[in-house]
C-alpha cells in the first residue's frame, strides 16, 4: 500500500475563534483527496503584526510556524491572505538571515485549500466534492491577498462546477469588500460603504448564498447583511464543497435565524 503523503493543516486565526466547521470541512476535503491530514499546535501567522509595523515579533510567529509545519509534505491553509502572507512576506521578512534558503524551501511547499485541491492533488474533483444537492443561487467574492497575492480566481469556481454548484457572478466580485485587517477599525465608514457596494452587488445577481475563501472577509459582509436585513447567507468554499450544510451560516443561531 502506498504510503499517503501528509498534509499539515493550519488552520488560521478566523477558523480556529470563530469558525472551527471551515478546519473540519478543510480536513475532510484533503482526506477525500487521499492526504493523511494532521492538524499540530499553532497559532498566528504573524499577519497582523506584519501590517502594524512589528517585523521581529513577526520573525518569532514565523518561525514558530515553519519550524512546526516543514515536517509535513505540504501546508494547506483554507484562507488566501494567511497563505499569502506565509508564501510571499515569510522570505521577505528573513531577508539577510541565515535561515532564508530553510524559510523558501518551507514557503514553497505552502498551499490555499483550493489552489492544492484543484492543482496539485491528483485526484478526481468529483470525488471529493459533495455539494450536488445545493439549491442556493451561489455568488463568489474574491478576497483580495487571494485574489492579488494567490492567484486564486479559478480553482474555487472550477470546484465548486465540479460538485455540481452553478456560481452566479456579481458585478466587481474582484473588488475588496471593505475589511481589510486593520482597515476596517481604523477607516469604519469606507469600509462600511465598501461592504454595502459588494452586499447590493450580491443581492443584484439574485444570490441567497455569498461564498469565499476568507472567513474574515465573510464575518465582516454577514455582519453588515444582518444590520441592514439582507436575506443573504455566507459559508466559507469548504464548507460548501464537503457538504457542510448542517453547521448554521456564518453569522446565524442554530436553527438558521440570524443572531441579533
């Protein structure tokens, strides 16, 4: 028997806190794939140090992360911007340092659940993918590191085609939807109005079900969506693509009403 090559999962902040079914649903999909799927101690990629200014503490979180992770054949991460900022700013930060060609070599091996699924493994989509029974118009948002620094447009299309889902395209789904990290705190009305346009941009297409690859960036537009009404449901593409349709929607009680 082949020995299955191993996968090791980071999770992210957002799927960890806040939406724990985007890591099983993540694990599932790789299992399906024919990974061996391992899920060891972590915590943050240093994302949110890296944009405040704060390069060395940003050093020790990466570092943590490699040193735990390079073990693995591959690292999956079902976000585009905690993938982006490993496999892209990690070499950036460890510039000069005699660990720079460890830290490349590691980053090269760091993959988006979807780009992983649709490229690398080598395996029939329509064998891991079991969201055949949805019934929801579906619209995609494009996260902005996934879409800028990933190259993340088609895979989670050519997924989500190939469980059976037709995904309804939105005007300017390649436009940020207002979140931004920081951005959103620091600039609370832009990002308020830049979540509006992507909201009236889903609702114009005649979508119920808003899907991404970035829970941060759907906590921020299902949040806005509760406050002004909108009858808009939002999952993480994992979620969707294993069949996860049982865990409420991102931002919803148990039994589907929306939390006030």
């Amino acid at each position: 028997m082949a020995v299955r090559q191993r996968v090791g999962l980071f999770a992210s902040c957002p799927v960890d806190l806040m939406r724990p079914s985007v890591g099983f649903a993540s694990a599932t999909l790789l299992q399906r794939a024919g990974f061996a799927v391992e899920v060891p101690p972590q915590s943050c990629c240093g994302q949110v140090n890296f944009n405040s200014g704060m390069p060395e503490q940003t050093r020790q979180l990466a570092w943590q992360l490699i040193t735990t992770f390079e073990a693995y054949d591959y690292t999956v991460v079902p976000a585009g911007s905690c993938g982006g900022m490993i496999r892209h700013h990690y070499p950036e930060l460890f510039k000069g340092d005699p660990r720079l060609p460890r830290v490349r070599e590691f980053c090269e091996r760091v993959y988006e659940l979807t780009t992983f699924l649709a490229e690398v493994a080598n395996v029939s989509l329509e064998d891991i993918t079991s969201a055949s029974a949805l019934t929801d118009v579906v619209t995609y948002h494009d996260s902005c590191a996934g879409l800028r620094e990933m190259g993340i447009k088609a895979q989670p299309r050519e997924l989500l085609q190939s469980s059976g889902v037709t995904v309804t395209e939105m005007a300017e789904t390649d436009v940020c939807c207002g979140f931004g990290g920081a951005f959103c705190v620091k600039f609370s009305d832009v990002s308020g109005r830049m979540a509006d346009n992507k909201l009236d941009n889903a609702c114009a297409a005649g979508a119920n079900l808003v899907v991404g690859g970035d829970v941060s960036c759907l906590l921020h537009l299902a949040g806005r969506a509760q406050r002004r009404g909108l009858p808009l449901q939002f999952r993480h593409v994992a979620e969707v693509l294993a069949g996860d349709f049982g865990t409420p929607a991102i931002g919803e009680a148990e039994g589907g009403s929306h939390e006030s």
